[in-house]
C-alpha cells in the first residue's frame, strides 16, 4: 500500500502510456483484492446521447450498463430526458445503508 500512496511525477511516452495505465490498474485492483481499501466508484453518463444511436436496427428502447467490478454507482439519463437513473451496485451491507439513507431516499422516485 505504501507504494500506491507516495506521490510521484511521472512522464510516460505514448507508447509507454498504455501499458503503464494497465500497470497502475493492476496495482489498485491488488490493493483492493487484498481488502486493504474500500473503493466506490462514481461516474455519470448524463448527457451523452445513448438514446440517439442506431445501429441500423433502430434507436434502443432502453439503456443500461454491465456488472462492475467494484461498488459503483453509474447515473444515466432516463429515455424522456426528463429524469436520472442511478444504477448502483453495492455489497448487501452497504446496499442495506444506502437504501435506508433519507438523504438519498429524498432524490428518488419508484
């Protein structure tokens, strides 16, 4: 762990820069494996127009994302424009939390 938390500069040529991406990446996903860290990770698809794509055979009905491989939480705009899915994978533990949150509870709607 204590090679992952000390601060360096580094410059990588762009050749170099995808293997050494793939190396940091593995590093983390060590770090994380070994139970040593918890990591959430958050990102947002607002905005980008999934909804407007067509592959020839129409534009889809709904979108949605793949099993994460960490706990996350991904936001997505809804088809109508009008609201945000929040795909949210977490351990049961944390989803007991999350769902029981008010802070959160407040932003929903089912």
């Amino acid at each position: 762990m204590d090679s992952f938390t000390k601060s360096k500069e580094t410059f990588v040529t762009r050749e170099d820069a995808f293997p050494t991406l793939l190396q940091k990446r593995n590093e983390i996903h060590e770090v994380v494996e070994k139970g040593e860290v918890d990591v959430y990770m958050f990102t947002s698809w607002c905005r980008f127009p999934f909804y407007e794509v067509d592959f020839g055979w129409g534009k889809p009905v709904w979108v949605s994302k793949t099993h994460s491989a960490f706990e996350a939480a991904t936001l997505l705009d809804t088809k109508d424009g009008d609201g945000i899915e929040a795909w949210v994978t977490f351990d049961e533990q944390d989803m007991a939390l999350f769902l029981q949150d008010r802070d959160i509870l407040a932003f929903t709607s089912q």
